[in-house]
C-alpha cells in the first residue's frame, strides 16, 4: 500500500487498505480526510476504458433528493477522479469515487435471515422506501442519457446507518458521451435480463433497466421472490426459462402458481401491482410498456406514505384494503404463524450498533456477545422458553454471521430463553428394520440431533440407536418426528419448543402422530358470526366456512396466537385446519336448539381444555 | 433407502435465492482414522470461507454423508452458516456403493423440496472422498448406473477424489471425467478449491458449464493420476 497516484485534477492520492477484489481489479480505501474509494484495474486499462471514464468524467447524473431538489452525485459511486500511474498523466490506473462506510450488498436486506442480523429495525415501509430511492438513482441515469446495464442486487449497497443506496460498479454502465459516442455496458445478469437482450453486450435502453429495476424492487418488497418464481405445472423449466416465455404467476394465467409461504401479491399496493402487470405481464413482449424508474420511484413514495400499523405488532406495516379500511389480515402476522420466524420481528433500534460495523464477525468479542444477546431478548415475545424451532435456527445462523461458536450461542440461548423443553420421546414403535450388518459402535451421535444436542437425560430412544439399523438411527438423530398438523412450533406453548420444524414441501410429510388421540369438538351452536376452519391459527389465514354445531376430531392441545387459543382440527371429510377455540365445546349442543336470541350463557359451554 | 429419512429433506423458505446443494460423501472407514484431523480441519476451514461471502452462504446447502461402518447422514441439507461438521469418527468396512445411491436420493429429494417450494435449484454436487475401494461389490454395477444416469440428465454432477492407496480404477467408473488423486496433505488445498468453485458455481446460472479452476496445476492439491 502507500501507492501514490495522479489525478486528472492535480491532485496526487495515496491508496490506504484494500476494501475489495473483484475480476477486474482491486478497490482501496484512499487516504485523506474525505471518505473516498479508488478503483485500480488490474490489467493495463484499454484505451476505451480510458476514455469512457473521462466521458463520464463530463457527463455526471444528477440525482433526486428526498426534498424535491436534484444533485449531482448522491448515491452513485461515480468516477470522480481519474487517476494515472504517473505525474505525465500517461498510463491509466483507474478512478477515485465516494466512499459509504458499512455498506452491505441490497441482497442482504431482502433476504430476512441475513436482515434481521444488522437491520431488524427496518420495517416494510422502510423497505418501500428504500426501493424508491434506488429507483430514483436509475431515474437520474437515465435524464442524464446513460444506462445501468448491469442492475442486479450486488451493485446496489445500502448503508442503513447513512440512511443512503449507493450504487456501484459504474464503470459498467452504458455510457452516452457529451458527443454522442455511446459505451457500452458488455455484462449482464441472467435473472436480471430482459427478453429482448440476447447477449450480455447487447445495447442497454432505458426500457431494458426498468426491466431488471422491476425484478429488484419485487425482490425488496417480497423480501427476496423472484416475479418469476413459482410452481410450474408439467415440465420444470429454469427461471431463464420461464423469464424468456413470459410465464408468472402475476400474470394469473398459464401453468404457474404462486410458490407458497411468499407475500401474498395482493398484499402490495394496488398502484404497485399494476406497475408489476405491465412490468412483467405486457412487458415481456413489449419493452415500451414497462413503467420507467421515475414512475417506480414516485409510485414506491406514494405507496410507502400508504401503509398502516398491523394491530397485533407494532412493527408490522401492510397495505390496508378497502373492505376494511385498518385490517387485521396482516401478511407477517401469518407469515409467523406459518413458518414460525416472524420477519419483523419487535425491536428497538439497537440493530444500527451492528450496522455500524462493516465486519460485525470482526467486532470485540464483548460487542458480539451484546449483540447476541439482544437478539435472543427480541425472539421472546411468547415468553421464556418459547422460541420455535425456526427461530433457535435462525438464532444460530445469527450467531454464526457473528463469529460467535455454536456451543456458546446454545448456552446463552438456553440461559436467557429458559432451558428448551426435551423432545417429546417420540410415539415410535421404533421401526425395526434388519439389524446392522456388526455390532454397533459408539456413534458421533448427540451433535447431529439438530440444533440442540441431546438434552443431558438422553431420552430412552437415543440409547435404542445401537440396536437399530443405521440409516434408521440417522433418522432418529434428525429429530423426533413432527407433531400434526401444520407446524404450530412457532407459537405453541405446550408442544416441545425446539421440536424439529415440519418438512414443508407437501411430499414432505411423514406420517405424523397426534400428540394425544384426537377427541370430539363441536361448533358452538349460538353465534351469529360465520365460523371458518383456517389454514393457520391466524384470522388473517384463509378459512373455509363450518357449520355451526358441527361434529369435528380436535387433534392437539390448543395454542395461543394473537393472544387467542387455536385447536388443530380435522373435519369428518379429512380436511385440516384450525378453529379458535372460542368457537368450539367439548359437549355436544342439545338437540333443540335454542331460540335464535336467546342468550347463551346456559347453553353447554365446557372449556374445551386448558 | 430410509424414506422415512429422506422425507424430512425440506427448504428454507424465507431465503428465496437459487439454492446450491452440496453433498459431502466421506469415507469413514477403519482406514481413514489417520486423516480424521486432516478431514476435521478442512471442513471447519471450508466453512469459514463459505460464511466469508454473504452470497454463497444463502445459497450452497451443505450435507454431510459418511459411510464406514454405516451410511450415516448428519443431520439434513442446511445453508452454509448453519452446517457444523460432528466430531469425526471411523470404523468398519467401505459401503461406497449403498453411500452413492443414498446420496443421489439426497440430491433428488433436495430438488423435489427446491421445487415443491418454488426455489431454483442448480445441479447438486456430490463430493466422494474415499482412501480405499468398496466393499459392497454386489451393490457395485446398480450404483455405477445410477450415477452415470444422474450425470447424463445433469441432476446431479460426482467428482470422486481418491487418496494414493484408492482403487482409482472403480472411481474412474463412476466419474469419469472429475476422478482426481488427492495429493499427501492436500486436504485443506482440496477443501480451499471446493469453497471457492462453489462460490463461483453459486453464482452462475443454472445448467451453465462453471470453469473451475484445475487442481492439477503445480500448486493445486491433485497428483497426476
């Protein structure tokens, strides 16, 4: 390091540590008072390369400030300074840029796992937000005659503590010089591309952004889908694929559905929905459809000042519907009933401590620790001894993202979230398949029973392993098998918390037992309000209607959700769901029914159980 | 194959990026109790570089298969910040073939998971580390096909490394093209070059050819077989 160059306006720069390496060449960190960076390139630059960084040199974009103004510069890491390998200012070495401390790449904030670690604080509108703002850096790209070109989520960085998007790589763009001489943009990203575009150097139009703008800005709002994405009856077809025949879900035709447990899309914005219709639907074939990134950019503003408070979670935003202006049918709510890891999660803004840090692996043990802590703190609102197995998992995922090791985050876990209730022994009649070939050996076994170890009393079926066949007793270590039915882990407080989570995918359902034999349950017969079997033990869960004094099996103890009880039920026709406990009895309705307005307090009323 | 096991392969849901399921298929034979530091150590020093790059941790999925005594599978496929390697451990004979078949289930499943839940998947990789030759010959010529199969429709793609006293003619079998003879203390290069192709592959897209870099090269951790 302490390699000094030579700008092209006088100046001369010292390179300081190296911040990246990428295939082109290196990034510094350059030394002085102002947070700058300096890409240095390294092969010999082409005399192409050298003049399209002096042509972009001229031509900066101005970009839209929050307040309405326009500024050269904000949020994009422009060539500021080119720089040379000598005084002459002959040979070429790269450029120098602005520099945004603690910056992550845009796809840790869309997928939640990576988020919830240094932002949990960020809400949906946040998020909203934010996509508006890197929307509005392409707008001013494009008022300025350039493209992007290569719009994918590892050139876009968000620094959550200055509350700024930056985007980067932009010696990649296609630029269009003061004399009209167009550079291209020669790399693309297949998930990115549009139609239209063949080959990674084919010429960029601003249509062939808004395009790849709108698979990004899907990917923030839904935390990470792909418009793409879905289940495809018939043959399976690669999302290149799919991209290329225009088949989504949104289009709400074809052979394609929704891939389950993503955010609803009618839980967006109407205004943004029909932006994604002409995206992708029209868009496909006919790029003049696509709504540019100005339009993206006002109509994320618009929707973001549209969102309202879930009742139940204060850090839920979710768009409210006109049929119920304030709604309760919150998606994150259900979200967290369904896959037992609620996305944004209660949280003060503690988060910006490890946001602040580049490298949270490389922060003091002390802070790291800290920070652990607050994580285990913000996933008890079910209370001690109530994390969910997804959310141990994530917590350990946390702590690796850490550098904190397994065996401590288990202990701080154990000692803060209450000690994890032993798995359930499970209701084998351990399957007996042939005996193993030799007498068993001592197996590496406790550490595979993922993610807690055995607890300290080894449940009697760990010691059955030697006498089982191998493959079976691997089995055996991945868990006991999963409670029927769908995955109440997250939030139930009588099951084992640190159950194993429900294999997900349809096909991935083993024959599970009821905890405890299935028991008769009836529809209360007095009510006015239509009772519905739900998919999740949530209000905000589609449901279809039932009868009321219905005769239904009640297949586990209830669980508690939004502060109201579910019991896991099984309609005579097979089907499975739950029902709020409110709604059901234990004893069967007298025959006669009462009068319709009769009050009901005398009407057979046994609390189903506690 | 355990159906029963095999059942609880599922997905991540809430991570949406492309998934790239790496298979660990490692001998754990009597033979191998000399290299289980060896085999330790690399896959902690593969982990740590996978963490590294943010990208590659959310999408390589890591399952770890040993067979010596027993096809044993640890634990199920987890993304990179969520694999931990049990404590080594070795015995018994080398059922190489029951190992494979076990693994192309694995790979299949993962898929189906992938699939059922709406998330692209690359070809899995399985990753055969062997320092001796099977001893389930019955099994043999079944799980040569199956793999030749699974290489042909691309669901799949074998690389099979051998230490110096691996029966290289029974690896050469069953892949062809990626058989590679493990250089002595080659282990930590191996499992470097296994992280950084991964990260490489992570990124392409699917049914891409990915160059990876040769480890025949003089500083790379393959002998000239």
């Amino acid at each position: 390091m302490g390699d000094r160059l030579f700008g092209d306006d006088g100046e001369t720069i010292e390179l300081d540590e190296v911040l990246g390496e990428g295939g082109e060449g290196v990034v510094y960190r350059v030394r002085g008072t102002r947070p700058r960076a300096a890409k240095i390139y390294a092969a010999r630059m082409s005399d192409e390369q050298h003049e399209k960084l002096r042509a972009m040199r001229r031509a900066p974009p101005r970009i839209t400030t929050e307040s309405g103004g326009e500024v050269a510069l904000a949020g994009i890491a422009w060539p500021q300074v080119v720089l040379y390998r000598d005084a002459a200012r002959a040979v070429p070495a790269g450029f120098a840029m602005a520099r945004y401390p603690a910056a992550r790449e845009l796809h840790m904030i869309f997928q939640p796992g990576e988020r919830m670690v240094f932002a949990g604080d960020l809400t949906w509108t946040d998020l909203h937000e934010l996509a508006a703002r890197f929307a509005e850096i392409v707008a001013g790209v494009h008022r300025a005659g350039h493209c992007v070109g290569d719009i994918n989520a590892r050139n876009v960085l968000v620094s959550i503590v200055a509350q700024e998007v930056v985007w980067i790589d932009t010696d990649s763009f296609q630029i269009r010089a003061a004399d009209g001489r167009i550079y291209p943009c020669r790399v693309a990203c297949p998930e990115y591309t549009p139609p239209e575009i063949e080959r990674g150097d084919a010429p960029r139009t601003a249509a062939s952004d808004a395009y790849a703008l709108a698979v990004l800005v899907h990917q923030v709002l839904t935390l990470g889908a792909h418009p793409f994405d879905g289940i495809v009856r018939g043959a399976d077809c690669t999302l290149e694929r799919r991209m290329k025949e225009g088949l989504t879900p949104i289009a709400g035709e074809g052979d394609i559905a929704f891939p389950p447990d993503t955010l609803p899309f009618g839980a967006l914005r109407p205004a943004l929905r029909a932006l994604f219709r002409r995206a992708f639907v029209a868009g496909t074939r006919d790029p003049r459809a696509r709504p540019s990134a100005a339009e993206w950019a006002s109509a994320l503003r618009a929707a973001a000042r549209g969102l309202v408070r879930c009742r139940a979670v204060a850090t839920h935003r979710l768009s409210p519907t006109w049929w119920r202006p304030l709604s309760f049918d919150c998606p994150w709510c259900a979200s967290a009933a369904r896959t037992g890891l609620d996305v944004f999660p209660k949280s003060g803004d503690w988060p910006r401590e490890i946001a602040r840090h580049a490298r949270p692996s490389a922060a003091p043990r002390p802070l790291r620790e800290r920070w652990f802590d607050r994580h285990v703190q913000d996933r008890l609102h079910a209370g001690p001894g109530r994390l969910s197995y997804e959310e141990g998992a994530w917590l350990l995922h946390a702590a690796a993202t850490l550098d904190l090791d397994e065996t401590y985050a288990k202990k701080r876990i154990a000692e803060i979230a209450g000690p994890p209730a032993a798995p359930a022994p499970p209701s084998l009649p351990p399957p007996a398949p042939s005996p193993p070939p030799a007498p068993a050996p001592p197996l590496p076994a406790p550490v595979t029973s993922w993610p807690w170890p055995a607890p300290s009393a080894a449940p009697a079926w760990m010691n059955l392993a030697g006498g089982l066949a191998p493959l079976s007793l691997a089995a055996l270590l991945v868990g006991p098998p999963l409670v029927d039915p769908p995955s109440p882990a997250s939030v139930d407080p009588s099951a084992t918390t640190w159950s194993p989570p429900s294999a997900r995918s349809p096909s991935a359902r083993p024959s599970p037992q009821p905890p405890s034999p299935p028991f008769d349950v009836w529809v209360r017969a007095a009510g006015a309000r239509a009772v519905r079997l739900r998919d999740a033990p949530s209000n905000a869960a589609r449901g279809t209607r039932v009868r009321r004094g219905a005769k239904l099996a009640a297949l586990g103890e209830p669980v508690i959700v939004e502060g109201r009880r579910w019991v896991p039920i099984r309609t005579p026709s097979g089907r499975r769901g739950w029902i709020a406990d409110a709604d059901l009895s234990r004893v069967e309705p007298a025959p006669a029914r009462p009068p319709r307005d009769a009050p009901s307090p005398r009407s057979p009323s046994a609390a189903p159980r506690t | 194959m355990s159906n029963e096991m095999l059942a609880r392969v599922s997905v991540n849901i809430l991570n949406r990026e492309r998934r790239q399921p790496l298979i660990l298929l490692l001998d754990a034979s009597g033979s191998m109790v000399d290299k289980l530091g060896e085999v330790e150590r690399g896959l902690a020093a593969f982990r740590a570089s996978i963490l590294e790059d943010t990208l590659a941790r959310s999408r390589v999925e890591v399952a770890l298969i040993t067979f010596g005594e027993a096809v044993v599978m640890h634990g199920e496929f987890v993304e990179a910040t969520r694999f931990s390697a049990p404590p080594p451990f070795a015995a018994g004979a080398t059922p190489m073939a029951a190992a494979l078949l076990f693994a192309l289930d694995a790979a299949r499943e993962k898929r189906a998971a992938c699939r059922a839940a709406g998330i692209d998947c690359f070809a899995p990789w399985i990753f055969l580390v062997t320092d001796g030759e099977p001893t389930d010959l019955p099994r043999w010529s079944e799980a040569v096909a199956a793999v030749r199969d699974a290489e042909e429709t691309k669901s799949a793609a074998i690389f099979a490394i051998g230490t110096r006293d691996a029966n290289f003619e029974r690896l050469r079998q069953i892949s062809p093209g990626r058989t590679i003879k493990l250089r002595d203390g080659g282990w930590p290069t191996m499992f470097r070059w296994l992280s950084t192709s991964l990260k490489a592959k992570s990124r392409s897209r699917p049914g891409d050819e990915v160059l990876l870099d040769d480890p025949r090269k003089p500083d790379g951790w393959a002998l000239a077989p």
